[in-house]
C-alpha cells in the first residue's frame, strides 16, 4: 500500500459547486494530518490543519477517520480560485510530513 | 516579510559543472528542508536539518549535499548534475524540531534543467 494515495483527478466543476477530495494514508503511527495547496508551478501553502475528527473553516471542510486511515477536504461553492492541485499531508513517523501527489481541481465558469 | 527565498529561481546548466541552489529563512526557524517535485512522483525529501551542523538523509538524497552552518541558510549542492536530476526544487522551513506538527513555509521554488 502507498504511503498516500490520492485520486490525481482532475475534477472538473463547475462554480458553485460541491467537491470532496479523499485521501488514505498507510501509516498508522500518523498523528497529524494537512491540506497543502499548490497553484501550478508554485510553492504548496498550507490549507488547513486537521485536528481530532475533523474541522472547518469557512467553506473548507477536512474530515479524519484514523479507524480507516482516510482523510477528506469538501469545498463548497466552489470558486475559479479554487483551481489549484490539493496535496494531502500526514505526519510521518519520524518528524517529517508525507506528501501525496495531489488532486487536480479546476473550477470553470 | 517572513519568508524563505530561493536562488537562482531558474537553472539551466550542463552535466558534470557543480552549483549550489541557495535557500535563506528569516523567521529563526530551527527546521529546515530540501523536496524535489517531478511530475507523477509528487514532492519527495531530499535532505532536511534539525538545527545548525545537524543535517540527515531524506527519501531521495542520491547525487545532493547540504549543509547547515547558519540557522538561516540550508544551502543545496549538487556536486556532479545529471539529467535526472532535471526537477523543481523547493526549500521548507518550519517553526519547531517537530516539522510534523506544524505548518511548513515553502520556498517559490528552483527549476533547474540539467543537460
């Protein structure tokens, strides 16, 4: 099993749209977990940190199901912003992050 | 401003002529780090360092050299560049020893092509 795998999409949507991204991880020791994003051939930013189940920030949800080792991002009414590749990010198990390879979105007029 | 800065930003050179990739924080940052970003294999860890004069291996350290005589630097060597070496190269600092906990800020990136 990967250390993370994540549909590299892309998701085409349109704007205001509803869109969930998952992720599952396969270290089990992981105990803190991000979404980065990444606009084409720029630096990843930090999105939101997860923390216990889950948590939400504006129209940024991220769920945590460390039963089943999945991580999720829903994004609600979608922006052209929006458009950018999503990295899911768990904690590996000695102090450094995991990086998956990103889900591709782009939000379309 | 905080930030890490990155130079050069762009790189094309020849196999076999060594060059450094300089990376700089000014936020006193402890922790500090090299990822290589190639398309399909996502970022991958070159070499990261807990503190100055302490540095250690990543997931892909192959053909790189770093070191860490500064708190503020972490500069990246390749000593003999190879064409698979061709690859977008970020520097990441983060704010604790712990980098799993807490948010990583990411250099604007170096692309170097290698021919």
């Amino acid at each position: 099993r990967k250390e993370v795998e994540q549909d590299p999409g892309p998701f085409n949507v349109p704007e205001g749209a509803t869109v969930a991204f998952n992720c599952t991880y396969s270290n089990s020791a992981s105990q803190s977990f991000f979404w980065y994003r990444q606009d084409c051939r720029k630096e990843p930013k930090l999105l939101m940190s997860v923390y216990s189940s889950g948590n939400e920030d504006g129209r940024f949800t991220a769920q945590l199901n460390r039963a089943s080792q999945y991580i999720s991002l829903l994004i609600r009414d979608s922006k052209l912003s929006d458009s950018a590749t999503y990295l899911c990010v768990p904690g590996g198990s000695q102090g450094n992050l995991i990086f998956g390879k990103g889900t591709k979105l782009s939000v379309k007029p | 401003e905080a930030q890490v800065t990155q130079n050069p930003r762009y790189l094309i050179t020849v196999t076999g002529k060594k060059l450094t990739v300089t990376c700089s924080q000014n936020m006193n940052h402890e922790y500090m780090s090299w990822y290589r970003q190639d398309p399909g294999l996502g970022l991958r860890q070159i070499y990261y360092s807990m503190n100055v004069e302490v540095t250690d291996k990543g997931d892909v350290p192959e053909g790189y050299k770093v070191s860490r005589k500064e708190k503020r630097n972490f500069p990246l060597i390749l000593e003999s560049p190879s064409p698979n070496q061709t690859s977008l190269y970020f520097c990441a600092s983060s704010t604790i020893l712990a980098p799993s906990t807490d948010t990583q800020y990411f250099g604007p990136g170096t692309r170097l092509t290698v021919l």
